[in-house]
C-alpha cells in the first residue's frame, strides 16, 4: 500500500497533499523526479516525508551543503542512498553530476530533486537529464488539501461520469458550503491558508513574502536593477486578473519598454507567481482571439499585491483555476487547460481538453444564474458540434440543476 505524504500543520493534524501518490508512482518508475514550484508551497516538507529513515536529504539553502556541491559535487551524490536535494535552482551545476550518477546506476527513485523555479531550471534539466527524470509541480493548496482531504476539486469525475448523471454526482457528494471572498482573501499557501486565522496576520506574511521573493529570489534568478520598476509591474499585473494580456498596453501603464515588460512577465511566470492561460486556438467558423489570458498562482498573493481588500469575480475565476492547475499537474493522462473567446465578445473562462473531448466552464460570482449567463457556453457547443460536453456554469449560489439540456448550473463549493 502507498503510504500517504502529509503536511503537519500547526495543531498537529496532517493534512494530505494530492501530488503524493504521483510522486511516489514516479519515483518508483524514474532515476530521478524533479518537483517544482513556488517557495513556501510545501515542497521541503513533502519531500522531507518521502521516507526519512532510507533517503538523505541535501538542501542547497545551506551554504555548507553548497561549498561541497562546487568543490565535489561526485562526493556529495556518492553512495548507494537514495538522495533529496532541495531548490536545487541554487546550483544548478550540480545536475551534471546527478546525470553522471544516473549513467552509472539507473535504479528508480535515486534522485528527488526540488526547485522554486520552472523554465530556467526545466531548461537546464532538460539538457542534462532528458530521459532520466519526470517532473512534477507543486501548486498552492486546494480547497480540499485545507480541509484534509488530500484532493482536488471533482473534475476526474466529472470527466468520467456521462454527462447526464453529473447532477446526481454533485448532489450525492458531501461538500460544505463557503464564501468564496475568504477562500480568496488565505490563499492556498500553507502558512497564510492553514495556520493563520486574521486578515491582518496573512496581510504581513503576503507582504512579507512579497518582499523576500523580489528581494532574495528574484535575484537568484536574473539580476534586476530596478526594483521599484518590477513593483510597479507586479501590482499592475495583479490588478488585471482574468483579463486578456496586452504587453504594449501593460508597458505603458507603468512606463516601461515592451521589451522589459516581457522579461518581466516571463521570470514571474518562471518562478510560479504568474500564470499565463492559453486561448484554445482551434478554429471553425469564428474568428478567435488567441492572446493569453492573466493569472496568479495564489488569490491572496494577487490580492495583496493590487492592494486590494475586496475580492471581484475575476478572483473567483482565479481560484478555479488554482484547483484546476492541480488536477491537471498531478494527472498522469495529458489534459489542457485553456480559455475561449471570439472578436465578438463571446467567452468562456476555461475549457479542459482531455480525452479528445471539450469542457466548458463559466464562471459567475452572482448568486442567481439565469439562462443568459449561459449563452456564451451554448455558442461554444453549437460551434464545436459533438467534440464539446455539456458545460458547467459555476456560480456562488445554492442552486444545483440543469439552466437548459447541457448546461449545468453548480455552486462552486460542490466542485471545488
């Protein structure tokens, strides 16, 4: 039996982590897996749980373990133990000698490596360990993970149920009612979403956070001289959640060349903190809109950085996809998470494509949806014919029932 991996809270109950059981299929099937990720998501204590007693565990936060790393890093690796290395972004050099242990030994599980960095760290991993790790990302916690359940929302089963009995699944799964403004004032980081119980204690640690991530981090990645300029960007980007992104109107608000505004965006995107959704680019009869769509990692990062204390729809949009991202990140089976929208203002939040077939959801912050919140689904199912499912209307009511024959009107709560 896989044994469960936990995150201990501060009263001592545990707390399941989804990505687990993946992480476990895959270090038992690979050399080497690599978990990725924001800082302070729960990575160092997810693979501190991955069996203590038979794995060492090296973190390049400690700059003695880095001083041996540089001067002998075949040392550091050596041994027939089964080794941890965490935010190994900080010595990235050190992956040569992982693939030159790998060479030599090709036992599954050997390496787990750890990082709080995407693209730059993928790109160097890529080079050195192609067909020799699986990688892994580690998002905010879910709704679900915050309250035990080491889950994410229902999309599996919704994605294996026909269409018509998706009522009854809804309806037939416990799930507790909540105001989804407070779900997106904590966040899904461990500390602000689990252990802290006011809005002004996750206010300092967000701020905080904030300021160790441009201050520390950032650095760590790409030298950036200007950093009232990048806290400039980074508060207008937070500010255009769920909305379509324009660069070159972006860099005009904040007064920065397009060219930076891009480097900007892309080492946000690199470190986790920004999400850039995709437009589903397939096109029949209609003329697409096929610029990205801008999100956050974490509601109450977002939040914090716009300086904003009211939550808007858009952050309803955000938290769906939060839950989405892990579900799709730790799904074997590929699955995409896109948006859709024509140049006549017809839109759908996210479609998930998987299986060959298309879902769309729209998302609603009213607590009362009516039949023309549904329009802009129906249109997406007239233009994609049998390839497209019924659609969900996700909404922060009470009310579970079909709005017509394939659009189903859900409280968010019952999904996610």
């Amino acid at each position: 039996m896989l044994r469960m991996i936990i995150f201990h809270s501060m009263n001592d109950s545990t707390l399941p982590r989804l990505v687990a059981h993946s992480l476990q299929e895959r270090l038992a099937a690979m050399p080497a897996v690599v978990v990725t990720g924001a800082r302070q998501t729960g990575k160092s204590t997810l693979a501190r749980e991955m069996a203590p007693v038979r794995r060492r565990f090296l973190s390049l936060d400690d700059l003695d373990i880095v001083d041996v790393a540089r001067r002998d890093p075949d040392a550091l690796l050596g041994g027939s133990q089964p080794v941890t290395l965490d935010e190994v972004q900080r010595e990235p050099d050190l992956l040569r000698a992982v693939k030159r242990a790998i060479d030599r030994d090709r036992r599954a599980g050997r390496f787990l490596l750890t990082g709080s960095a995407n693209l730059l760290l993928m790109r160097r991993v890529s080079e050195s360990l192609a067909g020799r790790a699986s990688y892994l990302t580690l998002w905010p916690m879910t709704r679900r993970e915050q309250r035990g359940l080491g889950r994410c929302g229902l999309w599996e089963e919704l994605l294996a149920a026909p269409d018509d009995e998706w009522l009854d699944l809804l309806s037939g799964t416990p799930s507790e009612p909540e105001e989804w403004r407070s779900l997106v004032r904590r966040g899904g980081f461990p500390t602000p979403a689990v252990h802290q119980t006011t809005d002004r204690e996750r206010a300092i640690w967000f701020d905080g956070y904030a300021r160790t991530y441009i201050e520390r981090d950032l650095q760590a990645l790409s030298s950036i001289s200007a950093l009232p300029d990048f806290r400039r960007l980074m508060q207008a980007a937070a500010l255009r959640v769920g909305q379509i992104l324009n660069q070159t109107q972006l860099g005009r608000d904040v007064a920065l060349p397009q060219p930076t505004v891009h480097r900007y965006l892309n080492l946000l995107e690199t470190s986790y903190m920004l999400v850039r959704l995709p437009a589903y680019a397939v096109n029949r009869s209609k003329r697409l809109i096929k610029s990205p769509k801008l999100y956050w990692a974490d509601t109450g990062l977002a939040l914090q950085l716009a300086h904003e204390t009211e939550p808007r729809g858009a952050h309803l949009e955000n938290l769906v996809l939060q839950d989405l991202l892990t579900w799709r990140d730790a799904r074997l089976e590929r699955a995409s998470l896109l948006y859709w929208r024509t140049t006549v203002d017809e839109e759908i939040d996210f479609v998930i494509e998987a299986e060959d077939r298309l879902l769309p959801i729209e998302v609603k912050s009213t607590a009362r949806p009516r039949l023309g919140d549904a329009r802009h689904v129906r249109a997406f199912q007239a233009e994609y014919g049998e390839k497209a499912r019924a659609g969900l209307l996700l909404h922060a009511g009470q009310m579970l029932e079909w709005l017509g024959p394939r659009v189903l009107a859900a409280p968010w709560w019952r999904v996610l």
